[in-house]
C-alpha cells in the first residue's frame, strides 16, 4: 500500500467561489476518500423565525441564498399559502413561473461560467457571465432588483409585470436563445472540454437513487424526476419537457443544465403568451396554524420546507432543506478514485451552493 | 463562432465604462431609501415592518427617523406600508 | 398533521426505515421539531412525488438511533440534528462529535429551547473529525 | 500613484455571506463591469494581495480563517467590506451562530451598503480603496471606516443643528 496523504481542500481556494473544506485523503494522486467539513457559513437563521413575524421572514427566506433567491421565497409563501388555505390568483402563479424560470436560466449560466473556470477555460467563463448580465439587467428591469427580487409574498407577488414589460421579456428571451445556440453547441462540442468532463465524476443511476440526489445530478443520472412535473404555481398549465442523461458524468450534468436552458426560454413564451389578467395578490388574514411540507424544484434540484405555525404572528419551527445538502452524499460518492486535479471539476459539476447547505 | 469572434474583436465593448459613463437606473429599480421628512407623521409602522430592525422612529416629543443604511437590505417592505408614502425608493445607487 | 403519517417509536424506527425502503422510497430528511417538553422528529421519504413521514417521539434525554446504516445519506441531516439539538445520535456512520456546523465558540445546541438544561453533546477538543 | 495602487490585487474571502454579494463581485470581474480595466486582478493568495473584499458577516469559525488571511497579506492592506451583512449583520444580526460584523475581527477601511450592492457600488467601494491604499503606502495612520446613522426630524431650521451633531455622535460610535 502506498503512502496516504490529507490534503484539505478550502476553505479559501482560487476556484471555490464560497467556503467548503474537503479533506481528501490521497494515495498519490488519487483521491479514496473524502469528507466534507462545512459549518463556515453557518448562520443559524431557522431560528430567526421565531423573531421575526412571517411576512418578514419571507426576505429572511429570501436571503437563504443569493443564487435562487426568488425561488426560496416562493417555496416559504407556498408553504404559508397552504397552511392558511390561500388560493392565489392566477395572474400571480404565472409571474412566479416567470421570475422562477428567468432565475433558473441566470443560474445556469453562473454555474457553466464558474465549471469552466473550474478547469481553466476562462473565453466561456467570461461569455456565459456576460449573456447573464442580459438576464440580471431584465430582472432588474422587472423586479426592481438585480439578485433579491424580492416581488414574492404571501397571497401572490408584490409587482406586477406590464405589457411593455413582458414585450421586453421576450426580447430578452430572443436575445438569449441565438446567444445559446451559438455558444452552446462550441462548449458542449469542445475537444479540451470533453478531455475534463467525460467520465469524470461518475454517478450511476442505482447510486443516485440510493443517495438521495436531486435535481440535474439525478437527472444526469438517468432518474427523470423533476418535482415542476406536479404541476405547482403555473407549470400544469405551460407543460415542460424533463431533460435527462444517462451517462452520470461531469459531461452529462452539463449536457442537461444545458438542454434545461433552453427548455426554461420556451416556457417562459408558453408562459407570456398565456398570461391571464387581473390582480396579482389576495389579502391575507390571520395567523398560520398547522404544519406542512412545501417543496419546489430549484436550479439545483428540490428544495424542502417544513413550516409550523401555532396560530402566533411567528412561526414556530421553519426547516430548510437545501437541493446541495441532498447532493453532498452523491458528491462523496464521485471523488474517491478521480485525480487531484478533477476535483474541483467534479465539486463544482454538483454546482454547489454551500450557503443555502448551510442556512 | 467565427460570427462572433469578429464581433467582439472589431465590434464595440461589451463593457460599460463605469465610473467614466454611468448607464440610468432603470424605474422603479430599488437602490436605496429615502424619506420626504416634510410628510413624514412618525408612525413607527416602518420601524415595526422592518426585517432588519434598520428604521428607528422616535416618538413624541421628540420626533425623530433615524435610518442606518448600513443595515438596510432594501427590501422596500417599509416604502408598501407607509401610510402617507413618504418613503420612496430612489433608483441611483448611493453616493 | 402532514399527509402519510405513521407514528413510529424508537424500537420500531429502523425495521419502518428498512421497510420503506424495500418499498422504494428515496430518503429525504429529517426534521426535528422542539416541543419543548419532548422533541418531534419527522423521517421523510418521498416515491413519486408523494411524500411519506414517520414521527418518533423522542424524550428529552433519550437516545435516538441513527437510521446511516439503512440510508447513508442521512448522516448529515443527523450530525446537523447533535449540533443543533443536542440529541445524542448513537451509531452514526460518520461521527463529526458536535462539530458539524458548529465550532468553538458557538452556543452549544442552540436550537433547543432553553426551559431545560441542555445535555452536553459529546466533543472532541480539536473539534476535528473522526 | 505608485505601482501596486495603479494595479492592485484582490483577494475575496467570503465569510458567512448568502452569495448574492460573492457573485455581484465576480460579476464585476467579468465583461459588463471587467474591474481589469483599472489593472485589478482577483489572486487566490492573500500573500499576494493588497486589497482583502470581506463579504457576508462573521461566524465563530470563520474567525480564525479570516484573521489568518488577513495576516498573511503584506503590508500595506485595505480591506473592503460589501454588503450589509459585513457592517452590521444585516438581517442575520440575531442568528446565535454570527459572531458579528467583520470590525470585531480586522480593521475595515471602506464598507459598500446595501443587500447585495450592485456592481457599480462595489466599484466605487474599489476606487475609494485605492485611495486609502495610497495614503497608507506614504506612512499615513488610516481611522477605520464609520457608519453614521441618517437621522431626520421634524423641518424646523432649529433643529437641523442638532440633528447633524447626533448623525455625527452615532457615527463615531
């Protein structure tokens, strides 16, 4: 037996956007074993809730996470909506899918951007983050805001979009698609890229099923399971296609955050063109009491909330559990048996968002 | 590809020349809170709606609003509640 | 009450855990809910879109038996449940000793309501992982 | 202006921060708002940075990590603070797990308001910092930045005075 090495990956790391320590344990370059050490953002905000009255905490959700921020706000409002037996008018449930979906191509687009940056290629790196500002500049036009939408509430959304507005969405939605289908093809073609990703990071679809992956890493898996299929907010009325991949590898995951942008562009025109009339929220009145678990499908997979309210203005337990704290288990099951130097390719194939595992 | 990498050599930068040339802020963007003081009646349901706890309103009689933007998360909670509307959001960014 | 609920004790935990499994389900998570006087501990497992929950009532100072050994993935969610409450968790697979998302320095299990004293959760001094 | 303030370094260590403020700053990296214009370069080694960007607030283990980063960076050093969550905590300042802003930890010497700031902002935070990097270079002793606290009241000319001097008081605090 070779000699074993420990060497800690993170927490501050050039490619690793946000704190995580991996400590890989190496049998010269090969990495057996690894096991995360989170806990550097951990900020303890489950319990704030008991601080602040629920149509606060609905910004509190908000702040979860910077990426899907808007998404966790809507999964925290579906859940009160629930409780309190709210119906929210149909107006609103289609701006939700909108932002929703608007927010997932923004964060596709990170992700590709900083998994190129993960092996070096800096020209897609810089190309996907630039086609995103098009879509941080339209969430700002419509939302007031660039990351924290900030628009979703209890009993519907806070602004409305106008016709001029949606006229505008489309634009932008245009603009996006030729923008896809000209980088999208060269990056999912590249010889240099194919080297890094193909079979690197394998996942089989029995391991994905046993470990509780979600999102595009059960996806890329084989597992067509997408929670939008449930039909919440609009998506039974716009329909969507799942995008899946059986290979379970770097290459795959790619291959269907990809194909998920541009399904995310045709729905938002499915959605804009079905667009119904009339008030975007309902009043809502009086306190939640009860239990529920609300989920919704983000960027990164499922998210689940499990939220008690005892009949005060604060609620009594509000549980988060983030797509990425399901994917943790998966990703320890990839590293062992890849090189060093596949590491932060694989970490970041997962697309990681350590704040919303963290809370 | 080719269509494009002809684009970004010879066409116009990407870039916006910030600090140089300074782009509008789009309407109805939240930048950062304002309050027209002269309305102002010292409710206090801004301090109370506050997630951030970053509105202070002192009471009678010595009527005050005090705003700590280094605490401010610009949700625009407060501008929806007020009921004279004299906070506003202003689109420009800061100073 | 959520949907599909089955109360569960300690003893029958792990043989309703295996079952689920036999039957198909994925392994979601693990809610823990302060009652104050005990502690509610949701299982939740999800086939097909439908979730399905065992509740375990568990005594403030009782141990709880970690279902790791039936489902790997939930030997996070119950580092995170030592950290945060402060139960004892017994035969993780991997045991971070109360330093999972705590460190030195942070409340020890401050999720738990303070009405009564909190058990000391086991700690190594380094806090490092064993 | 000497070499390092015409082409500072950065180094971004994130603490405890929700990504928004994180990904506003690599935004600022990339084509739209590309801060290379000014010769900046984000590095990956504290040792070789000027400027440390501080986002998000500070929890009991990042302390040690951000104090080690900080100590490793050669002398002088500014430190950048974005976002709200770095001055005051933001809407986490009562979570039991903050151990509070990141002036409890290092010596901040801009901070950027706002949740998270836009691009813009945090550039003009850069810019200001490149300044005090200057001024700190030709041996001057920097104060840490304050963080006054707008106060209005009432339109009376009479007590506008006053008014400025607490604004003042609060922001020395």
């Amino acid at each position: 037996m070779s000699k074993r090495t420990i060497i800690p990956f993170g927490p501050q790391h050039p490619v690793l956007p946000e704190p995580i320590q991996l400590r890989l344990v190496m049998e010269e370059e090969r990495v057996v074993e690894a096991l995360p050490a989170v806990g550097y953002i951990h900020r303890g905000l489950e319990k704030l809730v008991e601080k602040k009255d629920y149509n606060q905490c609905v910004f509190l959700a908000e702040r979860v996470c910077g990426i899907c921020s808007f998404l966790h706000s809507v999964t925290y409002c579906q859940g009160l909506e629930e409780i309190m037996s709210v119906t929210i008018p149909d107006r609103a449930r289609f701006l939700r899918l909108i932002w929703g979906e608007v927010h997932r191509v923004h964060s596709h687009l990170l992700w590709l951007g900083l998994l190129a940056d993960s092996f070096g290629f800096e020209n897609v790196f810089m190309h996907a983050w630039r086609c995103r500002e098009m879509v941080l500049d339209l969430l700002e036009r419509t939302a007031g805001h660039r990351v924290m939408l900030g628009v979703s509430c209890v009993g519907g959304v806070r602004r409305d979009i106008s016709d001029e507005g949606l006229a505008d969405i489309l634009r932008t939605v245009d603009a996006l698609q030729k923008e896809f289908d000209e980088f999208v093809p060269v990056v999912l073609n590249d010889y240099s890229i194919k080297q890094r990703t193909v079979g690197v990071g394998k996942l089989t679809k029995e391991q994905a099923a046993e470990l509780g992956a979600v999102g595009p890493v059960a996806r890329a898996s084989g597992i067509a399971r997408d929670f939008r299929e449930t039909g919440y907010a609009a998506y039974g009325e716009v329909g969507f296609k799942i995008v899946t991949e059986t290979a379970g590898d770097c290459y795959a995951r790619m291959k269907v955050r990809c194909g998920e942008m541009y399904e995310c562009l045709n729905m938002v025109r499915r959605a804009v063109a079905a667009m119904p009339a009339g008030a975007i929220n309902v009043p809502v009145k009086g306190n939640p009491t009860g239990e529920v678990v609300a989920r919704l499908e983000q960027p990164r997979g499922e998210v689940i909330y499990y939220l008690k309210g005892n009949g005060a203005k604060n609620l009594e337990r509000m549980r988060i559990r983030t797509p990425t704290f399901a994917n943790l288990a998966p990703l320890l099951a990839m590293l062992p048996g890849c090189e060093l130097a596949d590491v932060p390719v694989i970490v970041l194939s997962i697309d990681p968002c350590i704040s919303c595992t963290e809370r | 590809m080719i269509k494009r990498v002809f684009s970004n050599l010879f066409g116009s930068p990407a870039t916006r020349l910030y600090p140089f040339t300074r782009r509008e802020p789009f309407a109805g963007s939240r930048g950062q809170l304002k309050n027209d003081i002269a309305k102002c009646i010292f409710c206090g349901q801004c301090q109370r709606r506050c997630p951030a706890d970053a509105i202070v309103v002192g009471k009678k009689p010595d009527k005050s609003w005090a705003f700590d933007r280094y605490r401010c998360i610009v949700c625009g909670y407060c501008v929806e509640v007020c009921p004279v509307k004299c906070l506003s959001m202003d689109p420009k960014h800061g100073d | 009450m959520l949907n599909n609920e089955l109360p569960v004790t300690r003893d029958t935990l792990l043989n309703e855990v295996a079952a689920r499994r036999h039957q198909g389900y994925r392994f979601v998570t693990v809610t823990c809910v302060d009652l104050g006087d005990r502690f509610d501990i949701l299982y939740h497992f999800d086939k097909d879109y439908v979730l399905y929950n065992l509740r375990l009532s568990l005594g403030r100072t009782e141990n709880l038996p970690s279902i790791s050994s039936i489902f790997f993935a939930a030997v996070l969610v119950e580092n995170e449940l030592k950290d945060l409450f402060g139960i004892p968790v017994t035969d993780l697979a991997i045991d971070y000793g109360g330093r999972f998302l705590l460190s030195e320095g942070s409340p020890v299990a401050p999720q738990r309501k303070p009405d009564a004293p909190p058990a000391q959760p086991a700690q190594t001094k380094d806090g490092a992982v064993k | 202006m000497s070499a390092s303030s015409k082409s500072p370094w950065i180094v971004h260590y994130n603490c405890n921060s929700c990504n928004g403020c994180d990904i506003e700053f690599v935004a600022c990296l990339t084509p739209m708002y590309d801060v290379e214009r000014f010769g900046i370069l984000h590095v990956g080694n504290p040792k070789h940075a000027d400027i440390l960007v501080v986002t998000g607030s500070v929890n009991h283990r990042d302390v040690r990590v951000l104090r080690n980063v900080y100590a490793q960076m050669p002398e002088p050093k500014v430190v950048v603070a974005l976002g709200v969550c770095t001055s005051s905590g933001g809407i986490f300042a009562d979570c039991y797990n903050i151990f509070g802003d990141v002036s409890k930890v290092i010596p901040v010497d801009v901070y950027v308001p706002a949740c998270p700031p836009r691009p813009e902002a945090m550039i003009d935070g850069i810019v200001q910092a490149l300044g005090i990097l200057e001024r700190k270079r030709a041996g001057e002793v920097m104060p840490s930045a304050a963080k006054p606290v707008l106060t209005l009241r009432p339109t009376a000319a009479a007590e506008a005075a006053p008014a400025a001097a607490q604004a003042a008081e609060q922001g020395n605090a």
